[in-house]
C-alpha cells in the first residue's frame, strides 16, 4: 500500500488556486480546510494535508469502526516485510520541494513529515528505526534535524558521531497514513517496519542506495554529521513555540521523487500533528488499564492537544476500579496530566456527557487523585522543569447504582 491507495479510501478537496509557500496555514484557516484532507497547489507543486487528522480517517485506513480503534490498535501484532525493486526520478536540491514555512516566527521552512529511516544494519530489518523527525531548511543541500534524546534516532547518531562517522539516513515524504501512524508509535528498538506492515497487511520496501525504504512520494537520501545549528523556533503541539536549540546538520546527498510527486505537509498544531503524536499513546494506555480492570475504551481529547489529556473508560466490577485505572493510565503515558475515568455508559466522544459524569459521580474529597511532583511533558508551558502535577478524577458510580440510573 501506498499514499496514493489512501487517497482512494477517503474523500478529499484539490485546491486548483495556486498558493505561496508561507501563505498555506493563512489559506488553510480562510477556507476552513485546516484539518480536511486536501490536495494543494503550492508553487506549481501539489502538496498534500490533513490525510491523518481523524481518528475517523484512521479507522477508515483500518476497514475497522473508529469506536473499535483503540482495541484494534493495541492487539497489532507482526507483519511481514518484503522487497521489491520502485523506481524514481532524480531531483536537483530542496529548492525542487515545495517544504512550507508556516508561521512567521518559524526559524525557517520546515519538513514536517518526514520519515526519518536510519539503521544499524542495512541488511537486517529488525536494526532499522522509522521517526518522524521536523527538518528545518538550512540551505539548498543542508537540513537541521531536530532529535529528542534518548530516543533511537538520537542514539544512532550518537553513537556514529562518537566513532568519528556520520549517520546515514533516508526521510521519507509522502509515505502510507498508515506508516506514518507505525513512525510516530514508540516501540522496542527495530520493530517501526514489522509494526507497519501488521497494520498495512504486509509492507513492501526498495532499496535506496543501501537503505530500504517503503514506497514514498520524496525520498531525501543524506548524513546526520556531527556539525550542529540552531534549529527553530517551532510551533508545537500546544501551538506555542518550542525552545531553540543547538541540532545536527543533516547533508543531503541525493533527492529521488516519483514522477509528478505529491509532497506531504503536517501543519505544526493541526489536528494532524496531534492525531499523530497522540493516538500511538492511547493503545498503550488500554493495554495499561486493562491489567488493573476492565477497560472499554481510551480517548485523548482534542482540549488537551490529544496529549495531555485523557478519557477512560470501563466496566467497574469493584469500588476502587477507578482509582487503579487512573494509576494504570499515568504510568503508561508519562506525559499524561489529567485523566477522568467513567462507566461505560457514558460517551467518552461527547464532552457533555463526560462532564455530565464528573457532576453526578464525582465528590473532590473521596474521588480526587493528586501526583505532586511528577514528570510531566515538556511540551506543557505550565510545567517547570518538566515537572507537574497530576490529577486524577474517578468518576464512576460508588454504592448502589440505582441511584444514578439515567432515565432521560
């Protein structure tokens, strides 16, 4: 499967007005596109937006219903990978992509969807790690790549540099929803391309001058070098600026892209952005409840940027099955900062009813768990340090449930 086989699955807008490069978020927002999936023109180039800003569009990628999303995703288990010879044509330097600036104060046009493929062994699928990582545009030849530590992108280069090496890579743009969903999951090391072919049915790489990549729409063959520039600032999931920071240099070396290429955007904040960091966590967090009680569901909600916040929901069998869960749920997403957990009558997709359950069932000085002290995200401004506090709120029927049957 591919990009192009997705754009088959689901309805979308093509943009025929041509757009500039740092015009796109502004016309995104007057035209009301700006989590719709749409195909721009941008600079004579198509662009596209918004395949994965649902979880609607996730679950359509599935075949499955998007209330069965979570359990789905949390039983994915190994697929197979095999190769196959892509062909590509060959580009002359990043001026050839339409890469976007999105907000004036940006530290300059970024890649937001790239796939970064790196590996220990080119030969060996199981030593390959697949991220996403921004790009910031440096020069015509040059990208800033921005790598969280201790994560395995970071490692790998970390350990070339310190062999006095430079670490080669593959980003891949415009590569299968799905695959981008199996990047953006945090997994034991070596398991990003198994994980994607167990969602995709199978996934099929090429060679790309000693990297396998799956097929995409840009692939940017290069080295992570040991030289480092400031990178940003960048809006982030919160849609406030991240800290500008010291990031290696990435060199480019080649540039491949299919003929007539679609290039593809994640706009920083968008409900793309948040879909794609988020709902890898929610899996993790059903598997997590699960071992304490019976879990029906897990939802990040779109207030907390579908990071910071999150819904769960079970079947109580026993007093103090809320409690556990709200423990299970901190302990599987560190990031976590406020977690409600209902029954399993309430709709964990309708916030009314969810407050509907917090003003019924809720009583602040039995059912409110506090963590002082606690790692939190960095992406919180409020946080210091990245250390927060955590609240808990367990509303579930206590006692005799008949009183709060709903009749109406």
């Amino acid at each position: 499967m591919n990009f192009r086989d997705a754009m088959n699955v689901v309805e979308y807008e093509v943009v025929e007005e041509e757009i500039k490069h740092d015009e796109v978020v502004d016309f995104l927002k007057k035209r009301k596109l700006l989590d719709k999936p749409c195909l721009l023109n941008v600079e004579g180039k198509r662009v596209a937006t918004n395949f994965v800003s649902s979880r609607e569009l996730v679950a359509k990628y599935l075949g499955v219903k998007k209330e069965e999303l979570v359990k789905v995703l949390a039983k994915v288990e190994s697929g197979d990978v095999s190769v196959r010879e892509m062909n590509y044509d060959e580009l002359r330097d990043l001026n050839d992509l339409p890469i976007i600036k999105y907000f004036e104060g940006d530290g300059g046009r970024y890649i937001t969807a790239g796939v970064v493929i790196a590996c220990k062994d080119p030969e060996n699928f199981s030593t390959y790690n697949a991220s996403i990582h921004r790009l910031m545009v440096v020069d015509e030849k040059k990208l800033a790549a921005r790598l969280v530590p201790p994560r395995h992108t970071y490692l790998l280069w970390r350990d070339a540099v310190e062999k006095g090496e430079e670490l080669e890579i593959a980003v891949c743009i415009g590569v299968h929803p799905l695959f981008m969903l199996a990047s953006s999951t945090r997994l034991p090391e070596g398991k990003e391309f198994y994980y994607a072919a167990g969602l995709m049915g199978g996934l099929e790489v090429s060679d790309v001058d000693g990297i396998y990549c799956p097929e995409s729409e840009v692939i940017i063959r290069g080295r992570i070098t040991a030289e480092t520039v400031k990178e940003g600032p960048f809006v982030d999931i919160t849609g406030t600026y991240d800290l500008v920071r010291d990031e290696p240099v990435v060199e480019v070396d080649k540039i491949y892209a299919k003929e007539d290429f679609i290039y593809y955007s994640i706009t920083p904040a968008s409900k793309e952005h948040q879909i794609l960091m988020g709902l890898p966590a929610e899996p993790e967090i059903y598997k997590a409840v699960s071992k304490v009680c019976r879990v029906k569901n897990v939802v990040l909600t779109p207030g907390g940027r579908h990071w910071l916040h999150a819904v769960v929901q079970i079947e109580k069998r026993t007093e103090g099955d809320g409690k556990n869960a709200i423990l299970a749920a901190f302990a599987a997403h560190p990031s976590l900062k406020h977690v409600v957990v209902v029954d399993d009558d309430i709709d964990v997709y309708n916030y009314e009813d969810i407050e509907f359950a917090i003003a019924t069932r809720f009583q602040a000085d039995r059912d409110l768990v506090v963590v002082s002290g606690a790692r939190g995200s960095s992406l919180d401004p409020s946080a210091k340090d990245n250390i927060t506090a955590k609240m808990g709120i367990d509303a579930t029927m206590k006692g005799d449930r008949t009183k709060f049957k709903r009749v109406l």
